[in-house]
C-alpha cells in the first residue's frame, strides 16, 4: 500500500482525478485476509468413505502455526500493524460437522447437538 499512497500523493498519479482521494484512502486502508490452510487430515466424522486418490487429500500447504508466523512477519515488517484491529475469525466450511472437532480451537468449538 505504500507504493499506491505515494504514487498518488507525490509520484506519477498525482495530478489524475480523485489523486487525493486514492491517497488518502491507501494511507487508511484496512486488510480482510482468508486463509486457506489443510489440515494433514480430516476427521472420521467428517472423511467419510474418502473414494478420491490419496493425491487429492494430500496437503499442499504450511501449517497454521507457519502460515501465522509467516502473515505477521509481512504485518510488522510492513509497519500495518495499526491497519489490523482485533481480528475477529470465522470458519467457512461446507460440513458443520467440522465445526465441533479438533480443528477449532476448543474455546471456539461447537458443541455435536450444535453442529448439525
């Protein structure tokens, strides 16, 4: 965001229409991030009968801890720190089964009456 508030402030993008306002808006604005991590594997009650390939089920991607480690570092190496409030989480998933299993932290978790 810097190169977008300077580039209207002060560079090349100056003098176009609504320059100040473009300006004003990258020296404010806010992030909505979604993440998508894998967990190295899904619960019985949520698999299923897994009748894909190993291949599709295999992850692909960091683990949150990594994934988390990583995104912060960019924030404060950044300085957007203040762009961040507390940041509210959601999970979006298509089972609600998931939602009452080991992969939401316990304090977040639904109760198995709740997540049907």
């Amino acid at each position: 965001m810097k190169f977008y508030t300077e580039y209207y402030k002060s560079g090349a993008g100056k003098n176009t229409p609504h320059a100040a306002e473009r300006a004003a808006t990258g020296a404010t604005v806010r992030f909505n991030l979604e993440t998508k991590i894998m967990p190295d594997r899904l619960p019985s009650e949520v698999a299923g009968a897994q009748n894909a390939s190993a291949d599709l089920y295999q992850n692909h991607s960091v683990g949150p801890q990594q994934f988390v480690d990583a995104l912060c570092g960019a924030i404060i190496r950044e300085k957007m720190i203040g762009r961040f409030p507390e940041i509210p989480t959601y999970y979006l998933t298509n089972n609600a089964k998931l939602l009452s299993s080991e992969f939401v932290p316990e304090a977040l978790r639904l109760s198995p009456e709740e997540a049907k």
